[in-house]
C-alpha cells in the first residue's frame, strides 16, 4: 500500500501546476503550491502514508461536516432540517442562493458558506468561543488527536478579510435564518475554518465517519444515522459544484477545504487524508481530485 | 420478504392521498392515483413482489439513464461528457438552465429534460426511427421482457402538449447543442417516454446497473464504468431537486419518472421497482419514496 | 438642418467600425456596415436627410413599438395589460427572463421578443395572414408609405434559423401566455420583423407618435393616450439593457432593431429614423447611437 | 390649483388602505397610515399645499438622487460611472443584483440600495461625518431650509436593524467597490436615509432638478448635465421595479422612499412633493402614486 501512495503521488504531482492557491484570504497565499501528500487508514487501523502528509492545514471548509455533525448531536436533525436543507445547490461554495425575492432556508446546503454558518448557531454553548471550544473538542477526538489548534494568522487574515462571509451572515439575519451578533457567530465561523489539520488528521476523522461513528477505541461517538446522513451529504454537494464529476470519477463521500486538504470517506473501509494547496476554478485541490481517481481505480472505491 | 413487502405497502398506501397525478400530461391525469406496487429483484435473481407489481405505466424519466447508457455505448464517455455535464443542477426537472446570457453544457444533467434530449441525438441510427427501435431493443434487453412497447396514447398525448419541452429543444438548438430536426429529435424522446413497463420490469433493469452491466444469464451487456457513471449521476441528480433527500433517507442510487414510477439500485445488492402515481411537488412518487425510506431501513440499504 | 446631419454623420461614421452585423439571422451577414443614413422630420414635415437615408433595411424589433400599438387598437389597454407587463427587464432582447419556477407575464416586456411575439396574438384577423396585413397596412399608413413590404429572404431566413424565438415562444405556450399555433404566430412575427424600411419612413412613423397619433394629414390615427403609452415604454425598455444609457445621452423614446434601424421619438417636435448597421453588444447600432448623441446634443432634444 | 389638490386627494385618500406600513425599519411601524398630503412648486415658485403636507418623515431613497447629484459633483461622470452603472434592474430595491459568479458594477443602478450605499463613498469629506455633513447641507440648500436634521430614532432603528444592507455593503466589499470600512460607510447611509422632509421640502428640491440646476435665487447649483442624468436615470428605474408603470401612468421622473414620500420632477414646470406612508409591494407609496397619476392627467404632466 505505502509503494501504491507514492506512485500515486509520483504520477499526480504534475498536477499541482495545474491550480492556483486560494486567493481570497491573504494568508493561505504563503504556501508551497507543489506540496502533496496523503494518508490513508483502514477500518483495521493500519495507517499508510505517502509525501507531505505531515504538513498541518488549515481546515477550512472540511471543517463543515463536523459542524454538522456537532450540531445533529446537539439538537438532532429535526432542528438543523428546519435551519438548513439537504439539497445540492450546483452553485459554487460561497453562493449567494438567493432568488430576487427571497433567500430559503431549503436552497442551502450545509457544505456550503452559508449554511455552515447558520449552522454555528445550532451548536450548543453559553458563548461562541464556548461553541468553538466544544466543536474543537470533537475534532480533536474524531482525530484522536488533542493537539488540534487554530492557526492564529490565518483565522485572523480571515476575520478581517472575509467580506463574502460577512454578506452571507448578514443575509442570513436578515432573512431571519440567524439571530445571534453576526460578527460572534463569524468569528466561531472563522476559527473553526483557521483549525490545522494534517493529511493523517484528516484521514483518521473520515475513518470514524466510515465506521457510521465508531472510533478505534471502540467507542460509538455518534448515531449511524448521523453517519449516513453527512456521507449523504458529502456525496451530492461536499465537492461543491464538483460533486457530480467526483460521485463519477471518484466515487465516494469528500470534503474539500481551500486549504489544499480533501477528507475522503469509504464506507465501512477506510478514511482517506489528502494535502494539496493548489485550487482548480472550484475550490477543489487539483492534485488531490486526481490522487483520488488514481486510488479509487486501483482499489475499486466507488460505492457505485 | 414478500411478507415485508407487503407490510410495507400497508404503511405507506396513505401517503398516495399526499400526492397529484401529472398534470402536465393530459393523458396522465386517467390514472387510479391510489395504486401502489413493489418488485424487489436480488442479485441471485430471487423476485418478490406485493401490490399492484403488474400494473404498466409510461417510463417518463425512468427512462433517462438508459438513453445516457446507449449513448455511452454508442458514442463513448468524451462525446457524451462533451455534450452534457454531470452536476446536479439544483432544479426542478423542467428548468431552463439558462443564464442571462448563455446556455451553457456544463449546466445541463443528462437526469433533467434538457440533457436527455440532448443525449437522444448521440444515439447511433440513420433515422430517429431507428435510433428509438435501438433505444427500445436496449430496454427490452435491460428488462429480458421482448414484449415492451410504447403507450400511444401518451406518446401522442405529450407529442401534442409538450411546449416547455419544445422550447428547451429549441433553446438546445439556439446554442448549437443539438443540431438535428427539433421535432424529429423530439418525437425519439417522447416515444422514448412513453415506454410501458411494470415494476417488475423496472426491478430488473435497476438490478443490471446494480451488477454493472451483468445480465442474470451472465452476458456483459455494458462496461463496469457505465454502471459506475450512470449510478453516481442517478445518485446526485437522479430525483431532481429532492436527491439530497433521497440520498439521506434511502441512500442509493434511483430514477423516478413523473408516470409514477421509481427505479432504485442497490448496487451489487438488487434491483427495485416501484409504482404509484401521485406525485409531490417536484414529480417524485410519494408513496413510492416512502416504501423505499422503510425498505431502506428494513434492508439496511443505504450504501453510506 | 441638411448641414448639421451632415457633420454629424461625418463624425459618427467611423463608429460603424465598433460594431458587428447581426450573427443570428444569416441573411443579415450580407449587409455593408459601413452604411450610415439619417432622417428628421419635423412637427411642420420639413424633412432633412443626410448619408444613405434611402437605404431600406428589414425593421427587426423597430416594429415592436407598432405590434404594441395595433394590440392596444384592437383590443385596449387592460387586454393587452393583462398579458405582458410593462416593467423594463434589464435583460437582453432575447432573454428568457424565467425563474426556476415560472415565466410571469408582469416580467415580459412588449420591446423584448416575448412579449412582442405574445402580443401577435392579439391582433385582430381571422387568420394570422390577415393579421399581419393588418400590420403591415397601419406601418404604411403611419409611414404614408403604401409601397412597404417585406425582405422575402430575411423572413426565409429568421423562419429556418429563429430557434431561440421558437424557444420563447413554446415556452409562453407551456404557460399558458400564447394558445395559438406556435409556427403561425412566430410567422407572422418573422414576417413583422421582415418589413424594409429606410430611414425616412422610421422618421415618420416616429413623428405620428412624437404628435401622439396624429398624421401630417391632420388625421388621430389612434388616441393619445397610446401614445403616451408607447413612448414611456420605449423610454424606459426600446433599446434593451442599453435604455438607461441612452435615456441620459440622449433622453428621447427610442426603438432599435438588429437590421441597424433606430427610431427617435422627440414629443411634440420631431422624428428620427437612422440607419447603420454595425451592432454593440446589446443589439443596437453603434454609429446611430452616437449620432442621436450628437444630434440630442445640439438640438437640445432630451426631454429630461 | 389648491382646490384641484384638495379634490384629489380626496379621491385617494382610499388608497392609503391599500397599502403597508415598511415593516423592516421597526420605527417606521408607529407611523399613521393613513396620513396623505402634497404640494407643488412651479417654476415662478408658487407654491400650493394640501393634506398633511407638513408631516415631516424620513426621505429613505427618496434622498438617493442627491447623493448621486453630490457624488457628481464631487467626482464628475466618468467616476461615478466608474463606480456603478445606469440601466435599470427591474428588480426590487434591495435585491441583489448579483450573477453566481459575480457581482458587476454595470449591474447596479444608483436607485437601488447597492448603488446608493457605494457611492457614498465617492462623496467628498475627509471623514463619513464630513461626507453626511455636506450631504445635509445640499439637501438643505436645494429645499431651501436649513432646519432640515436626521431622525435621531429611525437612524438608530436602522443602524440597528439593517441587515440586509450590511449584506449588500459586504458584497459591495467583497468585490472590490467599496473600500472604507463597511460600517462607516453604512453609517453614513443610513443617517441620509433618515433625514426629515416635509412634502414642501420634497416639492422644492424637485423644483431644482425640474429647473436643471437653478434655485429661485437664479443661483445654478450644478450644471444642466447633471440634471438631465439624473432626471433619465429616476425616469428609467426611480420607481424600482415599479418605474414602468409609473412612466406610462404619470409620466415623469420621480423617486418613492419607503417612509412613504414621493419626489416628482417636471422638467421645466414643477417640482412635487407628496407624502403617504402606505406602501405597496414594491415599496412605494399607494396613495402617493394614485394621486400623481390624476395630477398628471389634469394637468397633462407626462414629458412623453
């Protein structure tokens, strides 16, 4: 397996030419474009890993499931249904899904901006920064990693740059979708997307999902059902716009985040962490998409 | 299983009473809305049934992935994926996926109107005659049911009616992404439409996507990757804009066609089939999606 | 006066070479774009021309003002009110401005295609021969022009080539805004749009709507209160989503068609027909909006 | 004339029930809904009252077209037209003009929200309390009355409330037209939107705009160009998408503001100011309209 990830690799580094990295938040232009690498860890624990995969990451928008698992396990998924629908948007990530008239809740998905931050509002907490610390947590046990933290420079480019963000929260307000301080629920927003993260973080979080909740301790953090629900998800919008081309070429539950990670999840079979900072014109990490083809031909992932 | 077919049905005949027939298709309206009927298929070719499994109706949009498979065969992956896109478009099934200013392919899924009958003019024949006796030679195949053939009176019905198909097909043609007769390509497409078939019959061809082409007499009717293809776009586009929905609570991949009917595959697992005329707001049968929410559950079907 | 549209046209000539001929229609290709033709007629009929004021050019949309006109004759305003809204639509002329749900009638405007192919409908004739008689006799008479008649090959052309039209006019079909045969409205639309024209006869058709529905012969051809009608139509929707621009530079109602026609309606004082047809991006004629810049400019025409 | 305002008034009194008090500034709800009343300035400066035309109310958009006029003038055309465009949006007035993928100057027009908020920042002042300072005391000079002062309370009301401003401010941001910081360009904005006018103030400053620029004293405040620009760009989209209609109805340039004032401008005659505070669904006055459109008939007030 360790020989197959770096052929992989090998044969996909090509591709980090291919993308640009994420512009529109200052700090994430510091990185090494040609960075990749990959972590993959089955249902048996045996973990693989294959060039950078050692490199921490912000998040960002990979974060968003556990927001949405966070806030299923604290309010159940007959609250967070009325907050945020379940359909595909076809839209890019940071759409505004807004009709001249109207903004509805069920025209926004939880992987993308909008809905992840109506969702901060669902996680339970006295204050934001006690949502964050509780949201923190959870990573950090899915990851079966306590060393999990913010990047300080990047959360902070972020809070000051994220005018997109901002307009999406304040629609939200207004269209009576979140009714806590807009800045409160952005900054939660804005740490929970600043969380670094490595490729074998990354993996081990989308084990636990592959096991519908189960960690390797044995210990069921979450209902199957919240399980196949984000799985769900994932598959027909956590690639945002991509996601039918990765259900095709893929073929499993992902998330993306512009930081160059993608979480890929097999269910019952294993997590799969990728790094690769380079964006195509969609948010997704260039290399890493390919990566995932190669790996998914070789193994025969596709639960299709 | 019969007995839990059976069981089934009985819980979600009421929801038949939450539902219109199709309005849109006068022919359609002469249905009994209160009929309900399952056929399961396994993969060892075992076939259960309960209710009103005999019952023939119009394939509508059921017909949808078939016409994407002849013309994968026909034509190969590149021609298709030149034509039309694989993302899920967030729409209802009639939408124009038409920007102020452009048409563009990339925004049209072979699930939704527009793509399927952009798709109707890769299928190989001299004549659009010839290409539709292709299309039902397929299906029959699909089905092992020699017999199936095509309702006139809704072919003829939706001939008549068809405006908002007419204008995608124009608009289609407007944009240089079809290039023959509109009326010719038309007329393939509501033949195509007005296929018969029983659940039973669905069943079966849900069960050759989900053995990737197998027949049960063992022959290879099409490539391992056109099941793939075809399954991962039913998976995000393949119930219109209720698929997350479905993904969520179902979790496989399925067509539904506003005639009533629901295929849904279980990949390497089985093929089902399902009827019942009333639809919600967005053309899938209700009673249809309920009994598959309980056989899902039932049978632990979801594949995430 | 014959000095002054001299020198103006002088001026503008060289914007001819900022435009294309119109694409869409074949038979248009075959036009010289560097023609360039004006006409005043005045409240007292003196009548200036300058440049290539006899060239005749089909009216393409410069007949919209008069499909509305005789609409409002035949049927009055609530009838036609009901049918097509009067609101600009900061769209393109072809737009379809359709949301995801449904086309409104109140988002359909009598200058854009749609609503003047709706409003075909209107007119009175037993058949749709009749009714573009009707048409085209009341163009003549406003034009006191009885030799008006149709470019045979430019209406050839829009009828083999005019599918975004067809797509339009199925689409106000499917809901219900048209309930005609679509090929019999659409050919007398073609043939609405067919009608030549020189620059002469647009300045005189634009003078009995500058008088408000009165001739040189004295005769209210229709009341003045279409006129009104008309013109503040014209004013906020006759030259597409370039009308607010055209408002401030040269502040007249105003009608263009894709032939490189325009029409200037000056209340109370004069009309303006010119002619060149090399097109800006919104389908109106380069060379003859600069020259009604001027032309505004030093006769103090804006009527704001 | 006095007893022609009297009359009708009379006649629209009705209408005010017709209409809704704005619902998202909370203060504007404690207004009386069925106050009505109007004066008309003429260019000799008579000036005629009747109803509640001293009722002083927050201008709201009805001080758009000066912050457009002060932004001229402080910056010329080919600034402001740098910054947002002319053609009218046929959309509500806070919506958000806004493609998947972008957000376009060209889009926007200075009498919606958007357009109003960024120019703001084109306003001359070294601080946003120097910028609104000179804004007040152009407002003043042109209703020649320097009482003229904010509503301490509905100004707090929105600065509160605004949320979707704040999103469009963002937006505005998040594309690169505005600079400053959001909320003290907001600031700025809303403090102009709750400046108190009579319908006399309303009449007057309308009288200047009617008058290209020149006060009764004779003094010219801005040039005749400025006037024209502004007057074609009310005609076109004043009434949002509501501005058809009304150019048909009444024939004029005018701005509606949601605390329910209507400026209408006749070029060359008179300037009229009326107040009602029921709203219709577009966000302009019932009552207010109503009475325009018998005023214009009586006294043939359309340019067209």
């Amino acid at each position: 397996m360790n020989q197959l990830l770096e052929n992989i690799l090998e044969n996909c580094r090509k591709y980090t030419k291919d993308g640009k990295l994420a512009s529109y938040i200052p700090e994430l232009q510091k990185t090494d474009p040609e960075k990749l690498g990959i972590c993959v860890v089955t249902d048996e624990n045996a973990l693989y890993t294959a060039g950078d995969s050692d490199i921490r990451f912000t998040m960002q928008s990979a974060i968003k499931p556990i927001i949405l698992l966070l806030a299923l396990m604290d309010r159940g998924e007959e609250e967070v249904r009325k907050l945020v629908g379940v359909e595909s948007t076809g839209k890019p990530f940071d759409a505004f899904n807004y009709s001249d008239q109207a903004l509805k809740r069920e025209h926004i998905n939880p992987m993308i901006n909008a809905g992840a931050i109506a969702l901060c509002t669902l996680i339970d907490g006295e204050t934001y920064d006690e949502k964050f610390d509780r949201l923190l947590k959870l990573v950090q046990k899915l990851a079966n990693n306590p060393k999990m933290e913010i990047d300080e420079n990047v959360y902070q480019s972020e809070k000051r740059t994220g005018s997109k963000n901002r307009a999406l929260a304040y629609m939200l307000q207004a269209y009576g979708l979140i009714h806590d301080q807009v800045e409160q629920v952005l900054d939660c927003y804005f740490k929970a997307c600043s969380v670094l993260a490595s490729s074998v973080d990354l993996a081990k979080i989308a084990l636990v999902f592959a096991k519908k909740g189960k960690l390797s301790s044995g210990e069921q953090v979450f209902s199957k059902e919240y399980a196949k629900y984000i799985n769900a998800v994932l598959m027909t919008c956590g690639m945002y716009d991509g996601s039918g081309e990765f259900a095709l070429n893929v073929g499993v539950p992902a998330k993306s985040g512009v930081g160059g990670g993608i979480m890929a999840i097999v269910p019952n079979r294993m997590g799969i962490g990728i790094y690769s900072p380079a964006l195509d014109s969609k948010g997704n990490s260039c290399a890493g998409i390919k990566s995932l083809e190669l790996l998914s031909k070789e193994l025969d992932l596709s639960i299709f």
